[in-house]
C-alpha cells in the first residue's frame, strides 16, 4: 500500500507520517513562536538593564538620605 505525493511514490509509513503533521497553520504558528521566543527574550533582557540600573540609583539615594 502507498501512494504519491507532489509526484513522488511513497509508502504507507511515510503516509502515516504526514497524515499525523499537525494542519499548516498550526506548523506557521509554532514556527512563529520559535522566531519570537529568542527576540522577546532579548526585548526583555534589554529593558532589564536600565530598570535594574534605576533600582540600584534609588537604593543608593536612600542609602545615602538616611545616612
């Protein structure tokens, strides 16, 4: 038992396999989401920097006004 997909012969496993390929857009959307995990980690690595910088600016300024 087999077929033929895009012109190719193939067999009932390889059948099987795509048959259990989740629908196009579910692939675009997790392959999206594959894009956007290193950028949002990024974006937020980036904005970390200066909030931390401002924490430490203020605890400072406490430090110093209680002193």
């Amino acid at each position: 038992m087999g077929g033929v997909v895009a012109g190719k012969a193939v067999n009932a496993k390889e059948l099987r396999a795509l048959a259990d390929l989740p629908p196009r857009d579910v692939m675009l959307a997790q392959f999206a989401g594959l894009l956007k995990a290193p950028m949002s980690k990024t974006a937020n690595l980036l904005a970390a920097l200066p909030r931390k910088a401002a924490y430490g600016i203020k605890a400072l300024i406490e430090q110093r006004e209680a002193a």
